[in-house]
C-alpha cells in the first residue's frame, strides 16, 4: 500500500516535473513571437519601443526616456543594455545577417561602425530622410562615419570622445614641469614627439617611483587617432604596413617605452586600474569619460589633483551611433526618437549627467557644457577645452577591421617592447598577428 | 495520442465488440474492431519513435547539422557578416593550416598545457585519495571541500587567479618576494604563463579525480590488504602491488577524460588573457587550439577558417583517441 502510494506520488512528480519543463520550454521558444506581437500595443494602447544599447549610455540615468514619453503619452520606451561592446556587438551582427531578434533602436560603437556600413547597411533605414535631422547639426566627420558610399546614414551620433591629455599636477610640480595647463599644453603643442620629450624631463626629475603615461597602448592610440590616414587609404585598401604615418607612430611609441616612459600595461586590465588607484602615472590621454573611469579607480584623495592639457594634435578616442533596423514593428516612432535623443539639447543634457561629450556642435554653447567642471579636475573648465578638441579633430578614413588591426598594433606590438622585445621585433609579431587575422 | 491508447486496448483482450449491444450489426462491428486494431498495430509500430524523437530531433538540430555545416562551411570562404555569402574554395581552408605557424603554436601550447596540467592533477588526486582513504575524522567534509573548486564557475575563478599571478600587485609574487625571489611576469613569459593557466585547471580538477579514485579505492577488498600485509608487505608496497591494479581500470577512465579536456581547454587561457580578443598573450604563449578557433571565428570573423580548424582538431581528437584505445587495449592485455 505504501510503496503504491510514494510510486504515485513520485509519478506525479515526474508527471509535474515533465510538464513544468515543457511549459518552460514552449514559452521559451514562443518569447519571441509573444513579445513582437505585444509590442504592436500593450493593453494600455501604448506603442512599445525598444533599445539595444551596451555600456553606460544613461539615456534613463539622464532622464530623458520619462521627459520623451510626457511629450509622448502614447509611447512607451524599454531598453536593454549588454554591459561590453565585445559581448553586444557579435549578437547584433548575428541579428543583423539573419534579420531577427533586433529591437526598435539598435546602439553602434565607432569601432565597429564602418563594418556595419559596409555590410550590413541595407537592414537600416536611412536616418538622414528622418524627419527634422539635419546633417548640419553634427560634427561633419561624426556624420560621414555612419554614411555610406550612397549617400545613406544608417545611424546618427550620440557622443564623442575628444581627446586631450590628462596630467597630475602634483607629480609634474614634483618632477620640476610646469602645472599651468595653457603652459603645459605649449610643452607638446603640434608635435606627439614633444609628449615623449617631455615625458624624458619628466623621468629625470620624478625617477622610479612613477611612469611619464600610463600605457603604451594609449600612447599608440592617441597618435593614431590623430591622423586623417591610418589603416585603409580611401579606396578601402589596407595600408597600414606601408603607411609612414603608422610606423611612425609606432617608433615613437615604441621608443618610449624602450625609455620606460610607459608603464608596462594594458589599458582597462585589473593591473592597470590599480596603478591609477596607486598613483603610478602622471598623464593618460584623455577623452571626457575617461575622467569618470579615472574617478571610479581612484583613492578619493585625487579628487582635485588632476587637470586637462590640450593634445599635441586632436583626436577621437570612442563615441556611439543610434540606427533603426528596417525589421522593425515601429520604424517612424524609432526614427523620431532616435533623431530627438541626438540632439543637441539632449546631448547637452547627457553630457551633464553621464560626460557623454555631444557630437552636435550647437550643444556646445550651452551652459550644460560650457559651465561643466569634473571632481577630478577641479575648476578645469572641461567643456571649453574638449570643444576646442572637439572642433579641430580631423576626418579620419575608417574601415571595417580597424580594430583588429589596432589591438594588433598595441597588444601583440608596442607592449612587447616595455617587456624587453626591440622595435623591430615587436613591429614584426604585430604584422605577422595582424596579417593572420585579416586573411578570410 | 495517450488517450487513443485506451480505446486501442481492449481488442487486446479480445475485442469490445461483444459486451456491445447486439443492435448494431455484425460487420459494423467487425471493422470498428479491424479499425482500433489497426489503430493499435499503427500505435504499437510508431510510438517508440515518437517517445525517442525528441532526443533525435534535438540531436539533428543542435549536434548533426552543425557538425555538417561546419564541414561544408569549411569548404567555403565565408565571413561572420554575411554567413550566406560563400564562396568555393575547396581545401584550401585545410591546406593553409599545413603552414599556419599560429596553428602549430596552438597545437603545441595545447599539448603542453595539457601535460602540465594532466599529469600532477592525475597524480596529486591520487596522493589525496590515498589519504582520504584512510579512516580520518570528518571524511565528508574533507570531501566536499575538495569538489568545492569543480563547484565554482570558470570565469570566477580564472578572474580570481588573474589576480593572484598579477605581476605587480599580484599576491603570489608577493610570497616570492618575501624568499627573495624576483618578480614573476606570469602573462608575459612563455613557461611561466602555461605554468599559471594549467594551474587553474589543476585547481579546477584534482578533487573530482580524487573522489573518482577514492571510490574506486574503497571497492578494493579489504582482505587484500591483510593477506599483503601477513606477507609482511609494507604500506608502500601494498600501494604499489595491491591498490594500482586494482585500479587500472579507473586510471585509465581517467587518462581518457582528462586527455580530452585537456585537448578543449579554453575557459581558462581566454580570461587569463590579459588582452581583450582571444590571442592568448601578446605572443601567443598560452593560446589552445580552441582558443585559435575562437578568435578566428568570433573575433576575426572568418567563419570558413574557424571551421576548418574545427574540423582538423576534431580529426586530430580522433587519433588520440586511436592511439588511447590502442594503448588500453595494450595494458589490459599485458594485466
């Protein structure tokens, strides 16, 4: 009897186990379809409208997704953020090639932003026929990157990262270099060669104790960015082995770090963001949200000692665009959404909250970024100094593999040489790496 | 299709027509029996399929056309962008991997992480389950504390060990400093960073050998042992001459298994990578095959090329595991 009744019982289990798999399994595979079909409008008749986005955005930190829907009240807005680009990025694409599973509104890093264009251009509508965008609001070179050869515009910019250079003024005061940011900008002004120079005077007085930059890879990455021509000539060619301009950037950065004027480091790497919290270095290249990683890695006692120079040359270092796939159930929401979270008043408004710095120069004269001040800079008025960085940077040709041939360069490259490899060595591993990866 | 089962049952029993009322006439009844019995013939013959398909079916989806496709995919140049794209290029994919240094590298970094990490992990498990076996208080516990680490996630604890063999900060060159020892660039040097990768997976893996051995040990006969040791054998000796055997057979389970993790391993050289693709250090020093395929397939995108490279390990697997079947074969018939 009792044995008849615990195999019932466990029958019943099995019974309740199978159908609950079951249940998960078939509301698993119908998520999808549920999901689409709801969003058409939700029991309360609102239009449902979704983002993709990775990282730090703070669209919603800022607000603005409860300030667009009071505008709208028959909107609804979702997003859904992947913390790193490296995750997002190769589910886009895979979403992207196969038409499926993309949202409403979908985020696109710079890195990856001329692969998108060349290969997957047709799945986005073209933003520049959005209603009420303007090409002209945007920084030219910003706006050509998301454009294709056509003439279309699958994704308008949200942020960019001017870049200047970041410098402690206890540790140039110490290492006998001046701590006036206009005079500290003259030190280097026009020349990355200058940098290095300076980074000499700046061993011979500080010593051991501290590095002149904090990588070799954002020396590197600095220069690069500088230039109009690095990786691809126009046409789309791969020249980066034959480009002086490359090697050059890489000598000079190799040569560096032969003289240990970077650390031995890699950017965002545990051991690197110790050395910030440890003080370890006197000046990283720097874009406005590298403050607020600077700020996140930091003893609160560097709060203040921190201020921004002026960049040999101006550069780009990081920025996002906003693209509306053609899949999607609500292309005209998306595309007003998209076109009113970009501009320059919402950009202003980000950059307030989150140091996004905007891509659209009217955003510049307003108070939001001309009156901003950073803990870590003190009363450095780093709206002003990135805009002027932001206004001289020049129109870079990108392509498709730039950061494979980027993290070649640095990863496989100029890291070798802090670790004892010479220039040449480490050219060769680097283009050996490089070669291998670019080859279908 | 249960509940056609039930009308399907009776004829079994010899039919429901006669407990019918005879109003219906008898042809009528005939083939509604000729029916349900069809039914159940039909039942009888397809259900056992329909009970095992979903295994099938997911086998097909998930395990058989990948397989296929990777192979076909192999023959073809085809980027991640536009898998759809393809063009023909027969061997070539295979050919190229004859004089890809990157590959060979791989092939021999995999190699010697797995000796490092296989053969201590192999023999310290079987150090501590000769020790467990012993009658010690608080066994279980001793146990369970040695498959906590199979327990912990990969990522966790390769971050964690990131952190431990850090060169400037890290808490093992720390002891080294106190010995007078220099400090270790344990990513960077080519011995020092498979030495610090294998460790994980010796970390990793030494208690579940260990408890497979332990139980292994434990079904040895007790009487064994007394009769070695009435012959005045030692407790090294009984070791040797009494617990081995016995346990040949596990050992060689073990080899076996150990062999093909060793040949997948991954987890562990992508996050120790102090880099952000899959390159295995700046020099490749402690990139695996399946590290190789990764970054071929994810990072760079070239979908032909990664799936060629699947293809070739797998070959690869295939004669390791030749070579381990024959060498089995070998020790069984020499016991």
């Amino acid at each position: 009897m009792r044995a008849a009744r615990t195999r019932t019982a466990r029958k019943a289990m099995v019974l309740a186990a199978v159908v609950s798999l079951g249940a998960g399994l078939l509301a698993g595979c119908a998520d999808d379809g549920d999901d689409s079909g709801k969003s058409g409008g939700d029991s309360s008749g609102k239009t449902k409208i979704s983002l993709g986005l990775f990282g730090a955005m703070g669209f919603k930190e800022a607000g603005l997704y409860t300030e667009y829907e009071k505008l709208h009240p028959d909107i609804k807005i979702e997003e859904n953020v992947i913390e790193r680009n490296e995750n997002y990025y190769p589910a886009l694409v895979n979403h992207l090639t196969t038409n499926s599973g993309l949202l409403d509104i979908q985020a696109i890093e710079v890195g990856n932003i001329a692969e998108v264009v060349e290969t997957q251009a047709a799945k986005f509508t073209d933003m520049s026929k959005a209603e009420g965008v303007k090409p002209d609001a945007w920084l030219d070179w910003k706006w050509q990157q998301a454009t294709t050869k056509d003439g279309a515009t699958i994704g308008l910019g949200t942020d960019i990262g001017p870049m200047a250079v970041c410098y402690r003024k206890d540790l140039f005061e110490k290492a006998g270099l001046p701590t006036d940011r206009e005079e500290v900008g003259k030190l280097w002004a026009g020349d990355w060669g200058k940098l290095v120079e300076a980074g000499e005077k700046y061993k011979k007085g500080a010593g051991k104790e501290t590095s002149f930059m904090d990588s070799p890879g954002g020396l590197l990455n600095a220069i690069l960015s500088s230039e109009e021509q690095r990786f691809y000539d126009t046409s789309g060619k791969v020249v980066y082995k034959d480009n002086p301009a490359v090697k050059a950037a890489f000598d000079l950065t190799a040569k560096a770090a032969k003289e240990g004027l970077v650390q031995s480091q890699t950017q965002f790497q545990p051991a690197w963001d110790q050395t910030i919290s440890n003080n370890k270095f006197a000046t990283v290249a720097c874009p406005p949200w590298m403050l607020g990683y600077l700020k996140s890695k930091s003893q609160p006692d560097a709060a203040g000692k921190w201020d921004v120079a002026a960049p040999p040359k101006a550069g780009n270092w990081g920025g996002t665009f906003l693209g509306v796939p053609k899949s999607g159930k609500h292309v005209k929401e998306a595309e007003a959404l998209v076109a009113w979270l970009t501009a320059p008043e919402q950009q202003a408004k980000l950059f307030a909250v989150q140091g996004s710095f905007p891509s659209a120069p009217g955003a510049y004269g307003m108070s939001q970024v001309t009156g901003a001040k950073n803990e870590m800079t003190g009363d450095a008025p780093i709206g002003e100094i990135f805009a002027k960085a932001a206004s001289s940077i020049p129109t870079q040709v990108i392509g498709p593999k730039d950061q494979i041939m980027q993290q070649g360069l640095t990863d496989n490259g100029v890291i070798l040489v802090t670790q004892g490899k010479s220039a040449k060595d480490a050219w060769e591993t680097a283009v050996k790496t490089i070669d291998n990866n670019l080859e279908k | 299709m249960t509940s056609r089962h039930d009308t399907a049952a009776p004829p079994a029993k010899g039919g429901a027509a006669p407990g019918r009322p005879p109003a219906g006439d008898a042809a009528e009844a005939e083939r509604k029996r000729a029916r349900l019995s069809r039914r159940w013939q039909r039942d009888m013959r397809w259900s056992p399929y329909a009970f095992i398909s979903p295994f099938f079916l997911l086998f097909l989806a998930f395990g058989l056309f990948p397989l296929i496709y990777t192979g076909w995919a192999s023959l073809h140049t085809v980027e991640l962008t536009a898998p759809t794209d393809m063009t023909w290029v027969g061997l070539r994919n295979y050919t190229r991997i004859f004089d890809d240094e990157f590959f060979w590298n791989a092939a021999r970094n995999t190699l010697t992480i797995g000796i490092i990490s296989t053969v201590p992990q192999l023999l310290m498990a079987m150090g501590i389950a000769h020790i467990l076996n012993y009658k010690l208080r608080g066994s279980t516990f001793y146990r369970v504390a040695m498959l906590a680490p199979y327990a912990t996630s990969i990522a966790a604890a390769s971050l964690v060990f990131v952190l431990l063999f850090g060169r400037d900060y890290g808490m093992i060159n720390w002891v080294l400093n106190l010995v007078g020892i220099d400090n270790v660039d344990w990513q960077n040097e080519h011995w020092a960073s498979q030495f610090a990768v294998s460790s994980i997976i010796i970390w990793r893996w030494t208690g579940y050998n260990a408890l497979i051995y332990l139980a292994a040990m434990q079904a040895i006969p007790q009487d064994l042992y007394e009769s070695a040791a009435l012959d005045g054998a030692s407790r090294w000796r009984q070791f040797v001459h009494v617990t081995l055997p016995s346990l040949r057979p596990t050992i060689l389970f073990t080899v076996v298994v150990s062999t093909i993790g060793a040949s997948q391993v991954f987890g562990e050289p992508l996050l120790f990578d102090a880099n952000k693709g899959a390159s295995g250090g700046s020099q490749h020093q402690f990139q695996t095959l399946g590290l190789y395929l990764y970054e071929q397939g994810w990072i760079n995108q070239h979908l032909g090329r990664a799936s060629a490279i699947a293809w070739t390990m797998f070959l690869i697997l295939i004669v390791i595991g030749l070579v381990n079947s024959l060498i089995s074969r070998r020790l069984r018939a020499s016991s």
